[in-house]
C-alpha cells in the first residue's frame, strides 16, 4: 500500500525517507520534556515581543524619543521575524535542528541583555530586531519539531499547549510590564527576561534530542495563494492584525493623557483585558465547531464598534475599562480562529500556509504599530483609535469572502481525496 502511494505520487526515494522517518518517529519515546522546555521558550519569546506596550512612555523619555517611535519596537522585531520566518528553512539547511534552536535561544538571551542595558535607542532597536529572529525561527520550526519530539497522536495536544503559552504571554506581557516597571523601572521589566531565558536554554539543552535536518519541501510558501479562499483569508489576517495593533499598541498612552489613569490603574485595566482575553480563548474554542465563518466576519467588526466607542467616552474609567475587557476578550481570541480557519482550508498543506501567515501577521503586526505611531505623534489617540477602527471593517469584509463553497462530489471525486489524504499522511514528517 505504501509502495502505491510512493509510486502513485512521484516522490521516489524521497517518500521511502518519509516513512523511515516516520516510523522512526512512532517508535521513539515521547519527548514531552522539550515540549514543556519549548513552551517556556515561546511565553517568554511573546512576553518580551509585546512587554513594551505598557511601557513606552518610560522607555521614551529615557532614551530621548517620541512615544510614537518607541513604539515602533513592536515593528522592529515583527519586521525581522518575518524575514526569519521566511528563510530559515533554507539558511539552516543540513544543521541538526537541535543546535538551531539552542542558538535561537542564545540569542534571545543575548537580545534581552541588550534591551535591558541599552544606552541609546540604536542599541534598544538592535536588542529588538534580535527578539524578532528568534520569535520567527521558532514559530517557523514549531510544528516541524513537535512532529519529531512526539508520536502522531500526541502532537495536536503539544501544539495547544505551545499556543497556550503564547496566549498567557500575550495576557500577561502588558500588565506585568507595567506593574514590574512602577517598581524596578522599565530596565528592570525587560531584565527579568534574562533568568528565563538562561532557564530555558538549560533545559533544551539537556532535553533536545538529536534532529538532523531534513529535505526542505519543494517550492516558495506562496504556492498556497493558488488556492481558493486563501488570498482573502491572508487579506483578512492582514488587515486584523493591522487594525488591532494600530490601537493595542498605544493604549498606555491613550489611557494616561486621555483617561488620566495613575499607573495602579493602568495595571489594572490592562489586567482585566488579559483576563478577558483568557476566557475568550476557552469561548471560542465551543463556538468554532459550528460558528467559524461567522465569528471571522463579526470578531473584526466589534473590535471596531469598541474602538469608535473609546473616542467617545475615553475620559470615564468605568466605561473604558468595560470596553478594554470587550478587546481583549476578542482580541484574543481571533488568532485562534484564523489558525482553525487555516487547518480546514489547507488541510493538505497547512505547514506551507501556517509558514506565510507567521509572516503575514508579523508584517501586520510590525505596519499597525509603525502607522500607528505616525497617526499618534502627529494627530492624537482619537485619529490612531479611528483608523484602527476603518482597518477592522475591511477585515471583517475580506473575511467574507472565505465562506466555503461546499461542491457535490461524485464517486470518483471521493477516492481521488482518500487517496491524497493517504499521501499528506506519508509525507506528513518531511517537514
């Protein structure tokens, strides 16, 4: 059966190392140590991405720059991990990919260091483009190696529980940002990156086993906008992460000249979006099993309505914080949605399509901070938070456009598909 399939896809030698690998794969012992070492990585990648939110008017004036332009820190790192994201593939072609990601996470040291200590925004701007390498060298190579760590049934568990720590990171980021930072000083926040690290290189260094690397799949990730429904859904990506960042990225700011919140306040306003963003991760796990094209369309449309709301009643605490809890229960949550959306629209080459949009909301997340920040410094929070708002209608207009058009199969159009499922399971471990 397996000859048939090898034989029947072209793949030749190439599908015989597919099911050594493979196999080789069902008969090792789960390596569930570097999973939880990998998730630590991750929470610690996405806090140190997003910990700047609440801290840029420290980070500013002690460096002598703008508000705006601190926040340009988020772009920096999303622009380099799209460029990592993107290439690393082939740039670390024929290296054990244990040693890759031992180097990742060096550099994630090295970067927190760097971050920390900077005597002028220069070095703070390198220190962040450093964090940038290493979020998309190892979201590019997280589910290659999840694949490689465990047998094939346990590895949807290990990827929810890598996007888990992403999702705790990204609560937690912005209010333990600022609550470190009313205390050690911003320095200090971003210092506390450095055990962790360490903490992390340690472990994946005594639980990584050995993964030499492997042919690197044939053809660019772009391959996978031939495919119907994925232009739109990659625009529709674009766009939400553009719009969201625009706004998320300047929310401390907006809530100390606009609500004039004290920075107790401030901590615990963003920690009640973080809750929220929690519980709207659990929610829409439910909802996505019968409602997916309908949340894609109208997540992106209430963070808009939230966001016109907040130029209109931004000086009241009570009502801004109602509202804060609103994006951050949503705002949490769509990524999630996105990433379900991917799974079913490429379900035979989601590896490819999961590659472009680590880029594409990366690119997203690097354009909404950088145009933000222009629109801040130049016209005030109402303007950032209104155009953030125009952004997030149109994704919820491209999103449209991904509604499954559902095709009556024949006979024959049933084998051909068991048939191609039978080859994505062979040449599943290639990657």
């Amino acid at each position: 059966m397996t000859d048939d399939i090898r034989i029947a896809s072209g793949e030749g030698h190439a599908g015989h190392d597919s099911v050594a690998s493979e196999t080789d794969v069902a008969s090792r012992k789960p390596e569930w140590a570097a999973v939880f070492a990998l998730t630590l990585c991750v929470a610690t990648l996405i806090a140190s991405e997003f910990m700047p939110i609440s801290l840029l008017t420290p980070i500013a004036t002690d460096l002598h720059m703008t508000e705006g332009r601190a926040g340009q820190a988020i772009a920096v790192s999303g622009i380099f991990a799209v460029l990592t994201s993107l290439g690393i593939s082939s740039a670390t072609r024929g290296i054990d990919r244990r040693r890759v990601l031992l180097a990742l996470t060096l550099v994630m040291l090295v970067s927190g260091l760097m971050v920390a200590l900077a005597p002028n925004a220069a070095v703070f701007m390198a220190g962040r483009a450093l964090v940038g390498v290493v979020i998309g060298g190892f979201w590019s190579m997280s589910a290659a190696t999840v694949m490689r760590l465990l047998p094939e049934q346990d590895v949807s568990r290990a990827m929810g529980l890598l996007n888990g720590g992403n999702a705790l990171a990204t609560t937690v980021a912005a209010p333990l940002g600022s609550f470190l930072g009313q205390y050690v000083g911003w320095r200090g926040a971003f210092f506390a990156v450095v055990p962790l690290a360490a903490l992390t290189l340690g472990w994946l260094f005594v639980s990584l086993p050995s993964m030499p690397s492997e042919r690197v799949a044939d053809g660019s990730v772009f391959r996978v906008l031939r495919r119907a429904q994925v232009p739109a859904g990659m625009l529709a990506v674009t766009l939400l992460f553009l719009g969201q960042f625009a706004l998320f990225t300047y929310l401390r700011p907006f809530l100390e000249t606009v609500t004039r919140v004290d920075v107790s306040t401030l901590s615990l306003l963003l920690l009640l979006m973080g809750i929220a963003g929690l519980v709207g991760t659990w929610l829409i796990g439910v909802l996505l099993r019968t409602q997916l094209h309908s949340l894609l369309v109208t997540m992106p449309l209430g963070m808009a309505a939230i966001a016109i709301a907040l130029t209109m009643v931004g000086g009241s605490v009570v009502p801004v914080g109602v509202l804060l809890v609103g994006w951050g229960l949503i705002g949490t949550a769509a990524p999630v949605a996105w990433w379900t959306w991917l799974s079913r629209a490429l379900p035979d080459d989601a590896e490819a399509g999961g590659g472009l949009m680590v880029a594409v909301i990366q690119l997203a997340i690097a354009g909404g901070a950088t145009a933000g920040g222009v629109v801040f410094d130049r016209a005030g929070a109402s303007a950032t938070f209104l155009i953030s708002a125009g952004i997030l209608v149109l994704a919820g207009i491209a999103a449209f456009a991904t509604r499954p058009v559902r095709v009556r199969r024949t006979g024959r159009d049933r084998i051909s598909t068991n048939t191609h499922e039978s080859l994505t399971l062979v040449t599943r471990s290639t990657t």
